[in-house]
C-alpha cells in the first residue's frame, strides 16, 4: 500500500467568522474573500493525481478555508473526489453542520471533521464570535453518529495558555475522537506568541500528566495527538523517545513535514510549502506541474544542514521545532524554534544557543 500525501487545500476564504488570529486576512483585513471556481478545482485534482503517481503516493485532501461548506461548488467537488476514491479531512466551522449534513459527509467520503476550540468559553468567543464555543462543543456527537472522526484542535498563544488544561477536559467530556494542538504563528506586524520556552514546557508536562490521566481510563475515547514537534524534545528528556540505534545518519526520520510529505493550494491556485510559513510562494496548482514544484521550488525547504540550531541537535531528524513560528517571530524557516528551551547537544555537549 503507497503512503499518502497531504494536500492542504483551501477551496475559498469565505468564512461566517472573523478570527482574530485567522492569517488569512492578517495582512489586509479588507481583502475580498477568494473561491476557486469547479472547473479549476478539477484541473487541481488531476494535477494532485499525476502529482502522486510521479511519487507512488496516494493523494489525500484536508479541505478547508474559510469555511468550504460555504463555496458553491463544495457538494460537487466531493462527488469528484468519490467518485475518484480519494478521501478527504474537513477543517471547518460548525454552524453549517446537521445530522443530514454529516450524513451526507459520511457517504461522500469524510474521514474526519476538525473543529476548533481556542479557550473556555469567553475566550473562544472572544477569538472567534460569540456562541461558537457551544456551537462547536454541540456538534461532536452529531458528527460521531455519522460515523466522522471527530477532531478538536487549539491553538496556543499568551491569550489562552494557562486555559489548555480545561479545554482537555473539556473536549474529553464532549467525547471527541481527537485532540491536538498547535502553537499561533506571529504574522504581520506581531512578531510573538507571547509565551516563553520555560512556560512551554511546563505546558507540555501538564498536558502530558493529563493525556496520562485519560489514556489509563478505558471510558475516555478521546485520543491524545502529540502534534507539536517539541513534544519529541520533552519525551526525549523525560525517557519516553529514544533515538533509534539503527539511524542513519542524514536521514530524516520525522519533525516537520514541510519538504517530506505535504503541500498547501490556496483559493488562487498557489501552492505554498506551508500555509502557517509566510512567503513559502512556490508555484500555482492551476498552471504548473506539481512534480516540477516538488523537485525544484521545495529544495530549499530540505536544506536540513541550515537551521542555526536544530542542525547541532541530536534530535534533527525527529524534531526541528515548528520553522512557521521560527520564521513568523524572526523572519527564518530556518531560525532557531522560539520555544525550544534545549541549549546543549546531550550528546556532544556543543552549545546550541
């Protein structure tokens, strides 16, 4: 069976939320909401396609936004990718969503629906627009009666850190399938999360003692998605990774997957190493050939030798932090993670910072 490759595609930016850490609109608040029009979206689908059988890979979509329920074209484009046995993740809002919805879904092909809860309530509402927190908490079990994966990811900055515990227990009595989070990339004029490296930890240590909590109950359903990268660096530290005595070295093993195994397209048709990495522009969907992006623009982004700090740590081939937020905070993909709180190699003793 071939490996998958992730297309984070975004259909349209029309949304009926205005997010104020959406990066969408980050630069230019007024900007007219982009959609890419079907006969476009059918030309990306074969270049994906042809994209995958170059590679021997299978494509598979995480459809988003905006909201892409809301494009025109969003019900026609699933029968395409049906009818092409190509299945799909939704990344979107809850206020579309109804039982026939996600029926409907389901039978088109929806693995997974992701929704997103960035605080206790007042706080998601206040990222996000009031009544969403309930709205999204709500619509859990209409998507798990489906038969969808049902998926809760946060994003974590200063606003809402100290909150992540509650938002655990909370997502674990709304028994959602998944649980994951990430941290805000800096864009535009902000150049910080607003959190130190010591405080990440200490988040990474509380979660840990929680995800430990719930893995040991047999009535939790909800699984623990250790998704930020530094997760490997504190379990590293704390015994429960250990590099492999097998590894080659020069071969990549894990960390970010920007260069390895996953392209953003956009409403336009561009194509993005990563969406989350500003100015990552490295070709368009629509006009050019995939493979050629593939081999040509997304060089660079493999350079593993040029981060400042990860290419002295023994970790690079697991970690590298998240090159989005280094690169939003210091203008570098390949700047040092501003969370990563490691300062020496543990096994050379080199100082990394």
């Amino acid at each position: 069976m071939s490996e998958y490759f992730a297309f984070q595609w975004h259909i349209t930016e029309d949304c009926d939320q205005r997010c104020k850490h959406c990066y969408i609109f980050a630069e230019n608040a007024d900007k007219k909401p982009a959609s890419m029009s079907f006969e476009n979206m059918q030309k990306v689908v074969q270049n994906a396609e042809v994209f995958c059988n170059t590679f021997g890979r299978l494509p598979y979509f995480y459809l988003t936004g905006g909201d892409p329920i809301l494009h025109p074209d969003f019900w026609r484009l699933l029968e395409l990718l049906k009818e092409k046995d190509i299945p799909f993740t939704i990344l979107g809002n809850p206020f579309h969503l109804t039982d026939d919805v996600c029926r409907r879904l389901r039978v088109l092909g929806c693995d997974k629906y992701q929704l997103s809860i960035d605080g206790m309530e007042k706080t998601h509402d206040w990222f996000r627009k009031p009544g969403s927190f309930r709205e999204t908490l709500a619509k859990i079990p209409m998507i798990r009666r489906a038969g969808i994966t049902s998926v809760i990811m946060t994003t974590v900055s200063g606003v809402n850190i100290e909150e992540i515990p509650d938002i655990i227990d909370t997502v674990v009595a709304a028994k959602a399938d998944v649980f994951a989070f990430a941290r805000y990339v800096p864009t535009s004029c902000e150049k910080s999360t607003g959190i130190t490296p010591l405080q990440y930890r200490a988040l990474l240590a509380a979660c840990d003692a929680k995800f430990r909590h719930y893995e040991a109950d047999p009535d939790c359903v909800t699984f623990f998605n250790r998704k930020d990268h530094l997760w490997t660096l504190y379990e590293y530290e704390t015994g429960t990774f250990q590099i492999p005595d097998g590894a080659k070295p020069g071969m990549i093993y894990g960390g970010c997957n920007c260069g390895n195994c996953h392209l953003t397209i956009l409403p336009t048709g561009e194509v993005y190493a990563c969406r989350r990495v500003a100015g990552s522009l490295v070709g368009n969907a629509i006009t050019d050939d995939l493979s050629k992006i593939w081999i040509h623009e997304m060089e660079d982004y493999r350079d593993y030798t040029r981060f400042d700090k990860c290419s002295k740590c023994e970790l690079l081939a697991w970690c590298r932090g998240c090159p989005a937020v280094a690169k939003g905070t210091y203008g570098s993909f390949y700047a040092p993670d501003p969370q990563c709180w490691k300062t020496k190699n543990d096994v050379t003793g080199e100082r990394l910072a």
